[in-house]
C-alpha cells in the first residue's frame, strides 16, 4: 500500500543547480514552492530519467504555489534560476510505492 511522503528538497541560496533527490519510487509528485523560497527570484524544477542528465520539468516558477510534477522520475532537483537568498528547502509530497 503507497504511503504518502514529505521529503525536504534544498534550493541553492545563489543562481546554481540544486541537490539531487531520489524519487524513482514515488508518484503523485506535488511540491509546495512558497514566496520565502523564492525571495524574488526564479527557480527551475528539474527532472532526471537516469540520475545524471536533468532537464527542466514544466515551466519557470516565478510566483509561490504548488507545481505538480506528472513524469515518473528518478531524481528531481530545484535550480535557482535569478536571485539571491539564504539557503531554502521547498517542500515535496509524494506517494512511496515501496511495498514493504
């Protein structure tokens, strides 16, 4: 039976990619990107098939909401696209597949 997951995902306090999270066995992907987050600022939701080549999933995010993320993944990082802040982690809700 899936159970639902909150998993910290950091975005980088300069214009950087972030750190990868593994998330191969989670579907329903939903992150919860909030103004402090992005500080006036952009950021990139990116997406990865295979862990090492990551590509932008969706569009820039410029304004605190939810982005809900339908590809199935492997690893999903956020990249700080403009703007500065302190280091900040951005919230993601997912459903663990694990069985057991």
């Amino acid at each position: 039976m899936a159970r639902q997951e909150r998993i910290e995902l950091a975005i980088p306090d300069g214009v950087a990619a972030g750190a990868p999270q593994k998330v191969e066995r989670h579907t329903g992907i939903t992150l919860l990107i909030t103004a402090a987050n992005l500080n006036g600022g952009t950021v990139n939701v990116m997406g990865s098939l295979d862990g090492a080549i990551f590509a932008q999933v969706g569009a820039t995010v410029s304004a605190a909401g939810f982005v809900a993320v339908a590809e199935s993944l492997d690893s999903i990082r956020i990249d700080r696209a403009t703007g500065t802040s302190v280091a900040q982690v951005a919230d993601l809700l997912a459903f663990d597949q694990r069985t057991s």
